[in-house]
C-alpha cells in the first residue's frame, strides 16, 4: 500500500489504530533535513526560502 493509500485508509477507518500506527511509523522514517539552525545569520531566509519551495511542489501536484 502507498503511504497516499494508507493516509486515505486511516483517514476513513480513524478507529484503527493499527492503520493509525502504520501511517505514523512510516512518516517517522522519513529521512529528514536541517533548513536552519537557530544561530543561522539568516535563518528567516532560508525558512522563507523552505516554505516557498513546499508552496510550489505542493501548487505543482494539483
């Protein structure tokens, strides 16, 4: 099952828990990535720039 299958499932079925379990364990085992460090000198850049970038993937896939 794609996790896009197993979001819709979990989203239908919310009294399964084990549909539930699934769907969080695969999301926490994406990797992820550092945009920024609090010290960053420009870390409003780069956050900018992250949200942008999700903006337009996200305006992509419609």
């Amino acid at each position: 099952m794609s996790d896009a299958e197993l979001k819709h499932y979990f989203l239908e079925h919310r009294q399964n828990k084990s549909a539930f379990q699934a769907h969080l364990d695969r999301i926490n085992q994406r990797p992820r990535s550092v945009i920024a460090r609090p010290d960053d000198l420009d870390f409003d850049e780069k956050i900018q720039a992250a949200i942008r970038q999700k903006l337009e993937a996200s305006s992509g896939n419609r």
